[in-house]
C-alpha cells in the first residue's frame, strides 16, 4: 500500500520517480521502488547524449533496462527527454542548416518513440524550451528552426506511437511570471494548431519555505485552464544543509501543500519525485551546501517528508 497505490485510489494515474540501470540495480533501491512507485522516469539514460552521442549511433540499451524492469514489474515509464537542449551532443550543435536538422530530430524522436512504442505511456517530448525571463532558448533548434522544432518535435512523436501521451515540461513553473505566461500561450498557440500535445509537465524543484510554495496551487490551476492534463515531473524540495527540526517539519507542511494542489484539480493526473533518496539525488553536486530533497534518507529510510506525502494521499 505505497504512494502510487494511495494515489491510484485517489483516481489518479500514478506516483512516480525517477531511476535507471545504476540505481534500480541496488536491490535497497528496488525494494523500495516495487512498494511505492507506479511509473517510472529514466533519469538520464534516455537523453541525447545517451542514446545517440554520435550521428547514427544507438545506445539504448539503458533505456532498455529500465523499460525491461517496468515491464516485469507492471510500472508505468514517462520517457524522458526526446528535444532538450541540455546533455546534448556538439554534433547536434554543430549542425548548421535547418533541412538538415528538422530530419536529424525527427530520426532521433521516430527513432526513441518506435523502440519503445506501447511501453511508455507519457513522453517529455520538449523540454525547457524557455529561458527563466520568458525568452525562447537559444538553443541550435530554436536558432535554426523556431518554434517548429516543438511542433516537428510532437509531429513524430505522435506519428510513431499515436496512444502515447505528449507532454511539453519546464521548471520554475511554480509562481506567476512572464515564463508560466509564455509557457502557457506556446501550449494554446499548439494546440490551436492542431499539433498533438496531451500534457503539461511541471517540474518543481523546489526550495524548503520558498515563499511560492503556499500559492503553488495558483500556477497548477493555470496549467490546468489549459484543457490539458497536468502532471508534476521531478518534485523535489531540497534545503540548505545541514538539516535541523524546523526545517524537516516546513519540508512536510511544502510536500503536503504541493500534493494537496495536484489532488484539488481533476487532471493533475500523477506526481513524480526526482529520485528515491537523498543519497542518490541531483541537488548536492549541483547546489552546494544544499541537499535533504528527497522522500527517504540516506541510508534508505522514510523520512517525516514521506509520512506527510502518504498522509496527504490518505
Ligand atoms: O554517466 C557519466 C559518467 O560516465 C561520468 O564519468 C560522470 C562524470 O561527470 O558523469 C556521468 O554523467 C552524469 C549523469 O548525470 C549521470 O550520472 C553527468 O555528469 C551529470 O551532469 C548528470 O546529471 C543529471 C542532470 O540532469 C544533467 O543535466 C542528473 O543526474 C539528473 O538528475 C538531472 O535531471 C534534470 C532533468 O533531466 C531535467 N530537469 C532538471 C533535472 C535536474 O537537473
């Protein structure tokens, strides 16, 4: 009777997080994974970098472990990520006219969808395609082709498994700004055009009594008005180190406020938190002095953070 079951009895879809091969392998990982989680999200096994770091060669033997081992254990998988402009390779880069490009993203996304096709029910097709100030990135897609390379992007993947759900996913979503009023126009601009978009994803990483966190269910009701379903992608709320009781407790009330926003709309179909314990999270080597983020310790226990998640699914 983990997350994902208490979510599912909520109508939800899932309660996920993200994995792969170096952690999934750990049995402690495992155990935890099979109880809790119902989808599961390839950390980074299946990014550019990964699958494709030179043109025309194949690695997707990561992804496939994950997909093999949501198989096995009747998980759901949200691929992740097929246009991204991060972790990707200097030959994708280095490319420098658009009938080039628009083939070699569509060969990437035919080919990831197809190889997976029937096994991941959502797929980040494009993310982070804003700047925090609301500006396209300059990214080689959006220099050479524009806002087409989302469409091209979403095209293909819909024409290469046309059941799977296609979302477009950011981070800093979770206030009111020019990005989540820019994001939100992209998402209505595509859909007035016809292009197959199913979802939004916001990822929210978060920060231990950021003062947003109380409105968070503000941005997710404008997600919402899109029409679209909602999902939360790569929750977490990680805190300046080192830990103390005040922050543990604002770590609970911040996971409880967060799944409660998703439970009060109707298509907020699932949450994912990004990574099983603090042991295995991102935000260490990337925030200095900051960590905690997670739902279990570093030595693989519930912390208070899960009680207050499985308390607000209850
Ligand atoms: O696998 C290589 C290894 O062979 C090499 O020796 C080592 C040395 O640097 O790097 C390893 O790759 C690392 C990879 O994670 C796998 O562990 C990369 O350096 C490291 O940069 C990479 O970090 C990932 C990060 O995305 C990259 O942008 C994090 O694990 C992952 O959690 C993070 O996830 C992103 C989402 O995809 C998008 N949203 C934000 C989120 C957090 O940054």
């Amino acid at each position: 009777n983990g997350l994902h079951a208490k979510m599912v009895a909520k109508g939800r879809y899932y309660f996920g997080t993200a994995v792969d091969q170096n952690t999934l392998s750990q049995s402690v990982i495992s155990n935890i994974v099979k109880e809790e989680f119902g989808m599961l999200t390839p950390e980074n096994s299946m990014k550019w970098e990964s699958t494709q770091p030179s043109r025309g060669q194949w690695r997707l033997d990561g992804g496939d472990y994950l997909v093999n081992y949501a198989q096995q254990n009747g998980k759901h998988v949200r691929g992740h990520t097929l246009l991204w402009h991060s972790q990707l390779p200097g030959w994708v880069s280095q490319i420098n006219d658009a009938a080039t490009l628009t083939q070699v993203l569509e060969n990437h996304v035919t080919t990831l969808v197809t190889r997976w096709k029937g096994k991941i029910q959502h797929w980040d097709v494009a993310n982070e395609v804003f700047e925090d100030n609301g500006q396209y990135r300059n990214s080689v897609f959006y220099r050479l082709l524009g806002e087409r390379s989302i469409e091209i992007a979403f095209r293909a993947a819909a024409k290469a498994d046309p059941n799977c759900k296609l979302y477009l996913n950011d981070y800093n979503l979770d206030y009111t700004s020019s990005k989540l009023t820019n994001f939100i126009a992209l998402v209505n601009r595509l859909k007035a055009a016809g292009v197959p978009i199913h979802g939004v994803g916001t990822q929210s990483h978060l920060m231990v009594g950021n003062g947003a966190i109380p409105t968070f269910k503000n941005p997710l009701q404008m997600l919402h008005d899109t029409g679209l379903d909602v999902a939360i992608t790569e929750l977490d709320i990680r805190m300046k180190m080192p830990s103390d009781n005040s922050k543990v407790q604002q770590q609970s009330r911040d996971f409880q406020t967060v799944v409660k926003a998703c439970l009060d709309l109707p298509r907020c179909v699932g949450i994912t938190v990004w990574g099983v314990s603090d042991k295995d999270s991102w935000v260490p080597s990337t925030f200095q002095g900051e960590g905690d983020a997670l739902l279990w310790n570093n030595n693989y226990q519930k912390k208070e953070a899960y009680t207050a998640v499985a308390n607000a699914l209850a």
